[in-house]
C-alpha cells in the first residue's frame, strides 16, 4: 500500500516548485469540465502557489479560450484536432496550440503537477504521460486507471511519478491512510450517497427518466458520472480503484450508503479504531489537496457548521435493486480485462440511456451481458488496453441494437 505520504516542503518553499517561494507549475486536463473548472477555482484563490502552465480540454473551445484569457498558460491543448485551427485566434498572444492526444500528452509532461480530468477512457494517454514523465498526478480519472491498470501500475512503480486521488472518497483514504502503517490497516470503507434513488426498489426503477438519473441530490458532476452514481457504478467501480491505489484485496473494501455525503470514507485499523475524513461536498477540497500535497491549502472548502449538521446516517447498499456494484466487484475480482470490458460496457449503456435508446435497468443488462464475452489474459501494453477497451465496446454497442430491435 503506497498512500503517497512524502516529508512537508521546507519553510517558504512550494511542494515541487522551482525554489523558494517559486509557485509550483500545473497542467489541468479536462479543465472545462466539472471538475476541472472547479480547479480554476483553487488556483485562482492561491496565485502565489500554482501557476498553469497548460489547459486542455476535448471539444469546448469556447470555455477554454476564457480559461486561457484569465490564466494565460504557455500552452492549451484541445482533443479533437479538428477545432485547433478555430481556437488559434481565440488565446492570448505566445499561448501555444497544440491538438490532439499527443497535444494533451506534451502538457501532461509539461508541469510539475498534472490533473487529469478528462472524461472517461480518453484520460488513459494523461495519466501515463504523467507517470512516465515523474509527475505528480491529480486523478480525477478513475476509468482510465482501472481500465488500464496492469500497464499503469508497471508504469508507476517505475518512473517515480507519484499519484493523488481526486475522487473525494479516495482522497478521504489517502488522508486516513497517513495516521498509521499499512500492516495496521483491516479495513477500507467507501461511503456512497446512494444517488438520487436511493430507497427505491428495483420495481420503481423500471421507468425512472434521464433528468430523474441527472438530478443528483448532493453532487454537481457531468453526465457519465452523476448516471454512473444513480446505478452505483461509480461505486463499483471506486472499489476497484481503492484496491489498485492502496493495494488492500477486495474482502478488505466495504462499502456503505452515507446519504449526507459528509464522511467521505473511513479507515478502520487493527485496534478497533477508525479513521474517517469529513467536509461538507465541495470538490475543491481534494483538488486543492491533490494539487498541494503534501502539505494542505490555508483556503479551506467544505468546512462544517458542527452545530447545524444535525446527523449521519449510514446503511447497506441494496445489491438488488442496484446491480452494478456487484457487476463492478466481480470485474475487479476477475481482473484481466474485466475492469477494462466493464468500464467500456458501462460507458456506452450510458450513453444510450442518455440518449433515450435504453432504459435505466438495461445499464446493468448491457454490462453483465458484455461481460460475458471478455477475452481471458491481461493486457501488457497501451496497444493491448486501446483494442480490449475497442472490443468491449463494439460488443456493448451489439448488445444496445439488438435490444432495440427486441432480439
């Protein structure tokens, strides 16, 4: 188990920077999106400390064309080639433009700290650039780390780049992680808020709407992850990620439902004890974490009213009526290709759910369906990962037409 933990910086230096009092570079991928514009927000509110070197995102030009007026970067990228020439004219003079994956991977290998957040398996390029670069890598991407992860993890132990989670729940276990050893850990519990039908029976999720699933009752995310909440998923699939970022087996993860979204997620030890990290929701917590580790940001976000909190509450899953988590655990338990297959699968039953081609209930049907054909073995490079992830996908996208077509 490797929780990341490193000595503080001297006095009067930044963590990573370039000497005292030297503001520490950052590259934020994705930086348009939910998480990453709540990043801007982190380094704007600390000046002294970061300075953005790179912006990149995947297709919103204008959102990026502001962000770079305000941070001035060296560079932006944007993922889909096509529109680099329309947001050349749109950055500050000397701001670079670069396109495409390899665009995205230079400004991954750019700054001293690296965000991914970009969306889904098209972070897996961010994350090894980071890692292969010696960075120091903010996830906010877990489907590419679980998708990818017999050849990410070669590349970490290797490189010396190091990662911190942005996910709030294994942001909470890197930071309850840091009060004890790893020989001290018996237990990882992952806290859910349960989504917005939390209490439903599998009965009165049989026609449950798209603005239904999107209307999350404590979180603000994009599309893919606020439905990937709704089903669980986003839990099934932050368990596999606990165990590749902490290296605790799977009969060591639990995971319980918190509705409040206050205990981020707990450390039980050997003695008895137990650990948790607790903040109102507010993302730029563990992106200003993330970003300033080791040491923590003096802006505090999500600090608590003790006096007004009034409770917690916590319960189990309902693996029934929510049958992701379970598809998600049994992947992680496979390993192989199973995360990757699991993680594509679920990408496009999302997709078409969002596009009103499936039904809520047919996200699990379309996992558990594709899982069935997942070629046995473990992908051992990039190549093997990128054709898995391609195979799965075309499978899943099978399984969605001949339910159309009520095969």
């Amino acid at each position: 188990m490797d929780p990341g933990t490193h000595a503080p910086a001297p006095r009067g230096a930044r963590p990573g920077g370039e000497g005292p009092g030297q503001p520490c570079t950052v590259s934020l991928l994705g930086s348009t999106g939910s998480i990453g514009t709540q990043a801007v927000d982190v380094v704007l509110a600390q000046p002294d400390r970061f300075r953005v070197v790179g912006l990149g995102a995947q297709r919103s030009v204008d959102r990026l064309a502001e962000q770079a007026a305000v941070l001035r970067p060296e560079a932006v990228a944007i993922g889909d080639a096509r529109l680099a020439r329309e947001l050349t004219g749109r950055v500050p003079p000397g701001t670079e433009v670069l396109a495409g994956t390899d665009g995205l991977r230079e400004l991954a290998a750019r700054a001293e700290v690296v965000l991914n957040a970009v969306v889904g398996f098209a972070g897996l390029p961010v994350t090894l650039a980071a890692l292969q670069a010696g960075r120091r890598l903010a996830l906010a991407n877990k489907q590419s780390f679980i998708a990818g992860a017999p050849v990410v993890q070669a590349v970490r132990r290797t490189s010396g780049g190091s990662i911190v989670p942005v996910d709030s729940e294994h942001c909470a276990l890197h930071q309850c992680l840091r009060t004890g050893s790893p020989a001290e850990v018996a237990r990882l519990v992952l806290t859910a808020s349960g989504g917005p039908f939390r209490g439903r029976s599998l009965d009165e999720l049989a026609a449950v709407s798209v603005d239904e699933a999107l209307a999350h009752p404590t979180w603000q995310m994009g599309p893919q992850n606020t439905v990937d909440s709704s089903t669980l998923m986003n839990k099934g699939l932050e368990v596999i990620e606990a165990h590749e970022l902490f290296g605790v087996d799977y009969d060591r993860i639990e995971v319980v439902v918190h509705p409040q979204s206050v205990v981020h997620s707990m450390v039980e030890f050997c003695d008895g004890s137990t650990v948790a990290q607790l903040s109102l929701p507010d993302m730029r917590l563990p992106i200003g974490y993330a970003l300033g580790h080791p040491d923590r940001l003096p802006h505090p976000f999500g600090a608590i009213d003790w006096a007004a909190l009034g409770r917690l509450d916590f319960e189990p899953p309902d693996r029934r009526a929510f049958r992701c988590l379970a598809l998600a655990e049994e992947a992680g338990r496979a390993g192989g290709h199973a995360p990757a297959w699991l993680n594509a699968a679920n990408e496009v039953a999302v997709e078409a759910f969002l596009d009103k081609r499936l039904p809520w209930r047919g996200i699990a049907d379309v996992v558990e369906a594709t899982l069935q054909h997942c070629e046995p073995g473990a992908p051992a490079t990039v190549d093997e990962v990128v054709a898995s992830d391609r195979h799965a996908r075309a499978v899943a996208t099978a399984v969605v037409e001949e339910r159309e077509r009520g095969v």
